[in-house]
C-alpha cells in the first residue's frame, strides 16, 4: 500500500489539505497518510473530507520536536521551518515502513500518479536506491553554487516530489548527515533543505520525469502551457514566492487547479492569504479596473472574499 508523506506546520494547513484532496481524489487504491506538524491538534482540523475519504485507509500524525538550530535562513523568507522536517524522518516513521512517498503543500494532483511512482518503486528497489527525484532542469552541469556546496555531480533535484526507501533512508542515517551539513553550511543553505538533501545523494537518484513533479511559475506560464497541464502532467508544483493563494496569485487563471480543490472543504470560493496587505490592496484594484475581475471563475464571490480577508 502506499505511503503518502506531507511535513507543514499550521500556516500550510489548508495548502495541504488541498493538496491531499487532490491526491485522494484522484488514485484509484487505498492508502496511508503519515504526517509531520508543528502542533499536537492538527488531527482535529483535518476536514471531513479527508477522514471520511473512500481512499484513506490510515492516518498517522506526528509532532515535530522543534530546535531552531535546525533551521538556518528560513526567516524572512516564503518557506517554513517545516521543510527541514524530513530531514528528520527517522525520529517520527515506523521501521515497518518500506517506501513513501513525498508531497510538497502547494504541489496539486492533476491525474492518477500511483501506477508510475510504483514503477520507480519498484526499480529503486532492485537498484538499492535511496531516493527517487526529478533533475532539476535549467541547472548547468558546472555550476557555480552547486560546487562552492560541495555538489560534484553535476546534478541537481527539485525536492518537492519525492520517492523515498525508508530503510535505506534509516541504512544512510540522513539525520545525522544532515545536522552535520547544517552545522557547518547553514549560511549557504540558500535553498533550505533541498541544498542539503543535494549534498547528501551528489546526483546519485533514481530519475522520475517532469511530468510528475511540474514547476510551475505562477507569474511565467503561457497559454500553451494550459493544454500541457491539462494533457500532460500528474503533479503541478506551484514554486516561487507567488503563490495560488495570494491575491497576485489568483490574479491569473492557472491559480484555479488549486482554488478547486480548496473549495472542495471550504465555505469560501477563494483561499486569499496576505503577505503584504497594501500590496494585495493594488492587486485588487488592479483585478476590478483592469477588469480581469470577470476572467474569474467567481467574480463577486472574489471581490468579497478578498476584502472580508483583510479583517481576519
């Protein structure tokens, strides 16, 4: 059966419970769904949705020990001290488990997965491998950062779709391997851990191709880019800064593949969080007077959900 792992704290609650939505949704099977948070409570804000979902078969939910040494560059930027969690799965996964699989928050299934992942499954079984990636493209073989890392291979992978062998993982002792990389590096962690997981494989994966782990640029997509989504890919990342959920973000249409599963448990039409709340004052303005207001699938609901935001 498989094993589907989510590592947030409270500020990503409903980015995951969207994007676990979408997943079970989509799969044709059981699975279990293993979770690391920063709360014990977590379990009683999970929506029905979810608990009673035909495809949930088992839920397991963990609490992060926190230590902020373990979490170097995270202030002041748009990630967590929630993406350092996996780094530490030995502490919080039963040794019975043989592989899981991992979701970033803001990654949304658009198609069934599973029969491909249990393929790389499969392979990273009978080639021993630890982890299961996609290569990160646009990353030159020389590269600058990647070396000044201590990276050699050449390779670099996105983090945010991940195959993982758990006892390997356990065999390889990554926590350990980690804090050491953290303790000495913490001020060239740039990319969080996703730098160290780099450092720790040095291009050593198994390949898992783009269309299961889809970046997309939520201020750079084109139109052609929609027929892709909608033919091609599984997973859609949504990576950057901008994000589905913010109102410069909602602003342009491909924000709607996250926004419809956010509905799928939500009273609203539109989950609007606020990081600048004078800059999402101007992208309202600038959706009702540009009139792009209308491209919305709700438009009113959108005028009024966005400005009943501001006082919450």
């Amino acid at each position: 059966m498989i094993n589907l792992l989510y590592c947030f704290d409270s500020n990503y609650d409903e980015m995951a419970f969207s994007s676990i939505i979408s997943v079970l949704d989509k799969i044709n099977e059981k699975i279990n769904l293993y979770i690391i948070h920063n709360t014990n409570d977590l379990i009683k804000n999970l929506p029905d949705y979810i608990l009673q979902h035909k495809n949930l078969n088992d839920i397991n939910i963990q609490k992060f020990q926190s230590s902020e040494e373990y979490f170097p560059n995270v202030e002041n930027s748009h990630v967590s001290e929630a993406t350092y969690y996996r780094l530490f799965l030995q502490d919080y996964i039963d040794d019975g488990v043989d592989f899981l699989i991992y979701f970033d928050a803001d990654v949304i299934c658009l198609k069934d997965p599973m029969p491909y992942l249990k393929l790389k499954i499969q392979s990273m079984n009978e080639n021993k491998m630890e982890i299961g990636v996609m290569n990160q493209p646009g990353i030159p073989e020389v590269d600058i950062r990647s070396i000044n890392l201590g990276i050699n291979s050449g390779k670099y992978f996105n983090a945010g779709v991940m195959i993982i062998n758990f006892p390997l993982w356990r065999e390889k002792n990554i926590k350990e391997s980690a804090i050491k990389i953290i303790s000495e590096k913490k001020d060239e962690l740039s990319l969080w851990d996703q730098d160290v997981l780099n450092i720790i494989f040095d291009g050593k994966f198994e390949y898992i191709d783009y269309k299961y782990n889809y970046r997309m640029d939520i201020l750079n997509f084109s139109k052609n880019e929609v027929k892709v989504l909608d033919n091609d890919i599984y997973l859609l990342h949504y990576f950057g800064k901008s994000k589905p959920w913010s109102l410069k973000g909602i602003n342009f249409g491909i924000s709607e593949y996250y926004q419809k599963e956010y509905r799928k448990f939500s009273n609203n039409k539109y989950h609007i969080v606020h990081n600048w709340k004078k800059g999402s004052l101007i992208y309202i303005s600038q959706i009702v007077f540009s009139g792009k207001i209308f491209k919305l699938k709700y438009p009113f609901r959108f005028l009024i959900e966005s400005l009943q935001s501001f006082f919450k």
